[in-house]
C-alpha cells in the first residue's frame, strides 16, 4: 500500500492533506508570532511597567538577540545530527518559555523570559524551509516555499488582531497564546520524520561545503537584503508606526493590531503568487522591487494625516514583503545542496535576527534622543530609511547585473 504522503508530494500541486507539510506550516506560524502577537501590546507594557519607548523597544530585541548567535549553530546541529531532533526541542522552549511571561511581575523578568522564548524561536522558520527543501523539488519546492511564505504572512495579519483582542482583556492575556508551541512540537514528535539525505562523513568535509556557499557573491548579497528588510520591518513597521498611531492619533488595541494585520494580508496575497511571478521575473528584480514598495510606504508617513492613510501605505510595504521574502527562501534552498541547507538557513535567519534586533532600538532611540518629541522623529525617520531603501534595491539591482557568476536559478535572467 502506497503512503497517502508520498502520493501527494510527488505528484503536482500542493500536498494539502500531508501531515508533514501541515506541522512544517504550522512551526513557520509559531516561529512569526513571537513579535507579531504583541506589536498591538507594546504601547499598552509602557504603562503597565512605567516603561520609555527605547526600553519597549528591548521587548522585541531581547527576543530577536539569540538568533543572531545560536542560528547558524543550530543549523550546523541539523545538519549533523537531524532537522526533527532539533526542532522539536525549540517548539517546546518556545511555548513554555514565551506563556510564563503571562505571571511575570517585573520588566526585568518579562525581558529574562523573552531572552529564553528568543532561543527556541531563533532557527523555525529555517528550519521549516530546510525541511520544504528536504521534501520537495522542482516548481513544487517553488509553490511550497510562495505558500510558507503566504502562510506566514497570514499568521502575521491575525497575530496583531489575537493579540489586540487579546490584550483588551488585560495586558497578560496574549502571552498564554504562545502555548501552541507546546501543542505543535507535540504533534511534530508524532507527524514528523527524518529526512534521508547522504551526510558528509567527517566534519571537516561539512565545514568546506559550508565555507564554499557561504562566501559565494550570491549569499552575501542574500544576507544583506535579509538584514535590511528585517530593519525596516521589525524597526520601522512593528515599532515606530504603532507607538506613531497611538501617540499621534490615539489608536490603540485592538485597532491597532486590525491596521498592522494590513501588511501580513498583503504579503500573504502577494507570496501566494510567487511559483508563478518566479517563473516570469528574476529573483534580483523582485527583491529590487520589493525594496522599492518598501521606500515609498515609509516616504508617504511624512505626509499622512489620518490612520486610514497609514493603512494604505502598510498595503504597499506589504506588497514589497511578500515579493521580497520568498525571493530570498526560494535562492538559498536553490544555492544549496542538502548537505548544508540547514547550515545555509541557519546564517540567513541569523543575519535577519541582526536586522531584527537593531531595527527596534535604532528608530525608538533616534526619534527620542534627537527631535523634539518621538512623534516628530518617526515623521523624519520613517521618510529617510524609506529613501534609502529605494537607493539600495535600485543600486542591488544594478550590480547584479554586472556580476551574474555563482548566481543560484533565476538570478540570471534579464528581466
């Protein structure tokens, strides 16, 4: 009797009923609502813990700071010892780690726990993109990875409108929700299984295959887009625009998860489409592109007037988002052979986490240390970090066609 699993994953389409794929989806979900989820709280935590914007910033930057150390590192233990053995344990962590903030009685203990909740969420998303590579191939591994993406980004839209909701009923609430990750590494012991691929023998093989992609010119130009949409997004999108709607137009939970839920919808809509827009258009135009959309959704914040306008303009970044992200997850699994996939994912996710990290503190701290108010601050900043993301897709683009050597599949077409 044949696998109802194998039937579906090769033949065309999307595995829908596949077990597997569903628990792959479902680690994708947890390892975005870490920061999404709470984007509507964080204007609500400065008065429950008499907290400054720079320090709200933290919340999200403690969270993200792991990633940027341990990625690459549990990538090279997936590698080497197996994707399931790696990511259940992180599930787990994730859960237990991120539904005890809930009886948390100090800021310094919500930032202990979130530190923890970083650790099991650092690798997730890599993870579940090594894991698309490991099982599927061809426009499949395309489709599946456009669908991961588009999954995320619905997650992404419903986590700000949960957590709004959510946090009406009091600030706590929301940080419950993060025991599903209990639930999905449960089903994931039972659902998941290794994949077969053939290992290097030594670790010093491992170490070469590694070194070799990850200095080629493609994954360093991979890395950098990684790092610059994550700054914008989780900087610009995640902090500076929600505490801008609250403190200028007096927008709160849960409206503001409903406007912030705009961009993951939008690139939600958009990433589905990507097995098909990857086989018309390159991947440097799309990330060029995306860049583009990105510079004019944070020009147009220095002349909005009302929350509407900034919805419309989170339409457009979120347009940019979901040509951008797939994008990249669809070269690196392309760059890649199995052997070092999770490795390559690992310091993808880790150069991400850098942009994470730092996108919150650098907006929070440069509109509160030099303009007169934060609000006035995100109104300059917001433009000029929208300019420069113009320059730099147009500029990226540029180079890339100058330099096409050790480019991985649609990296070499004309348009």
């Amino acid at each position: 009797m044949v696998d109802s699993d194998t039937v579906s994953e090769t033949s065309d389409g999307v595995p829908w009923t596949s077990p597997r794929l569903q628990t792959i989806l479902a680690s994708s979900l947890i390892g975005v609502m870490g920061v999404s989820l709470l984007s509507p709280v964080l204007p609500a935590l400065r008065t429950t813990f008499m907290i400054t914007d720079a320090q709200v910033g933290l919340i999200i930057t403690i969270y993200t700071l792991p990633g940027i150390f341990l990625t690459p590192f549990v990538g090279l233990v997936a590698d080497r010892l197996g994707r399931r053995r790696t990511l259940i344990p992180l599930l787990f962590l994730f859960g237990i780690a991120g539904a005890a903030i809930a009886g948390a009685t100090t800021f310094r203990q919500v930032l202990g726990l979130r530190f923890l909740q970083g650790i099991g969420a650092s690798a997730l998303i890599p993870l579940a993109v090594t894991l698309i590579g490991d099982y599927y191939s061809g426009n499949r591994q395309q489709t599946i990875i456009g669908l991961n993406s588009s999954v995320i980004g619905t997650g992404a839209g419903l986590f700000p409108l949960i957590g709004g909701v959510l946090a009406a009923i009091r600030w706590n609430v929301p940080f419950l929700f993060f025991a599903v990750g209990i639930l999905v590494g449960l089903v994931a012991v039972f659902v998941l299984e290794e994949p077969s691929f053939a290992r290097p023998k030594d670790f010093r093989t491992y170490i070469e295959n590694t070194r070799e992609i990850l200095l080629m010119p493609a994954a360093f130009g991979i890395y950098l887009a990684d790092i610059a949409v994550f700054f914008l997004f989780y900087g610009g999108v995640l902090t500076a625009i929600p505490l801008l709607l609250t403190d200028e137009y007096g927008v709160v939970e849960p409206y503001l998860g409903l406007i912030l839920s705009i961009v993951s919808f939008t690139n939600a809509a958009v990433a589905s489409q990507f097995g098909r827009v990857e086989q018309r258009f390159s991947i440097p135009l799309l990330v060029a592109f995306g860049f583009v959309l990105f510079g004019i959704s944070f020009l147009g914040v220095g002349i909005v007037t009302s929350p509407f306008q900034v919805a419309l303009l989170l339409v457009v970044f979120g347009a940019g988002f979901g040509l951008v992200m797939p994008a990249l997850n669809a070269a690196v699994v392309t760059l890649t052979t199995a052997q070092t996939r999770a490795s390559m994912a690992g310091v993808q996710t880790s150069m991400l986490r850098i942009g994470q990290t730092v996108g919150p503190v650098a907006f929070t701290v440069l509109a509160g240390t030099m303009f007169v108010t934060p609000v006035v601050g995100y109104r300059v900043i917001l433009p000029a970090f929208g300019a420069l993301s113009i320059v730099g897709g147009i500029v990226g683009w540029v180079v890339v066609l100058y330099r096409r050597s050790g480019l991985p599949r649609g990296f070499g077409r004309d348009n």
